[in-house]
C-alpha cells in the first residue's frame, strides 16, 4: 500500500484497475487477509447499528414508559453526529480511531442532555401541572425564575 493511504482507498484501486481491464468471466478476484476482513466487517455495519439503536430505544421505552420520549432523545443523535464530521472535516482531521472516541464520547453527551431535558419536562408536568401543549421554553423559564 502507498503510503498515507488507507485500505478503503487501495481496495477501490484495485477495483477501478479490475474494471479498466476487464477480466474474463472465470476470473474471480477478491481480497484475502486484512483486506477481506476489513470487508467483512463493513458489511456487518449497518445491522450492528440499527441493533445498537434498537436496544437503545427499547431500554429508553422500559424507563420512561413511553414510545415517543426515546425517539425525543434518539433524534438528538444525527445532528450531533453530523455536527462532529464537519467540525473534523473543517480542521483537516483525518476519521481516526481517537476521532471515533471522541464521536462516540459526543453522542454519549448529547443523549445525556436530551435525558435530563426529558426528565425536566416530566418533573414539571407532574409538579407543577404544566402541560405538554405548552412551549417547551415554559418549564425552563418558570425554573430559572425572574430575571
């Protein structure tokens, strides 16, 4: 492999150079060692994703007792998720395994704060009768008290 160049890129070389030459049809090219692993491993990505989410969901579902308060705190997820991308690709950081702590680190974050914004406005509904029609901006205005 070339130097600064990752074993995605190398496979999809080898690929483009495969399909530039046009191997005959009893040719069969496919990668062995890391590199097979490396794609196996991809292909199991999205099931192990959509798995993780589920389980999320569902501990969510038992704790609040609730279909739609998990779904509240899921849909913070992509946003911070993106958020984190960008911020990489805008310093010219390559998606490293320390980038990928610190995306995981984020997500943990933001899941956190969406928690307690949902047990804020739970607590409030439940002690100071507000109601779930009301803005959210409401609870948090009444907690803060005068300016």
């Amino acid at each position: 492999m070339a130097p600064e160049k990752s074993l995605s890129q190398a496979l999809d070389a080898i690929h483009n150079a495969e399909a530039r030459i046009g191997l005959p049809a009893g040719v069969v090219a496919s990668p062995q060692g890391t590199a097979k692993a490396f794609v196996d491993s991809l292909s199991n990505q999205p099931t192990l994703i959509l798995a993780a989410l589920l389980a999320v969901y569902i501990v969510l579902g038992v704790l609040y007792e609730s279909l739609i308060h998990p779904v509240t705190i899921l849909s913070t997820l992509p946003s911070a998720g993106v958020g984190a991308l960008l911020a990489l690709m805008l310093m010219h950081t390559e998606f490293s395994i320390i980038a990928l702590i610190g995306v995981i680190l984020l997500i943990g974050i933001v899941k956190k704060n969406a928690i307690m914004m949902i047990d804020f406005a739970l607590q409030a509904e439940r002690e100071q009768g507000l109601s779930t029609a009301m803005p959210s901006s409401t609870p948090a205005c009444c907690a803060s008290g005068p300016l």
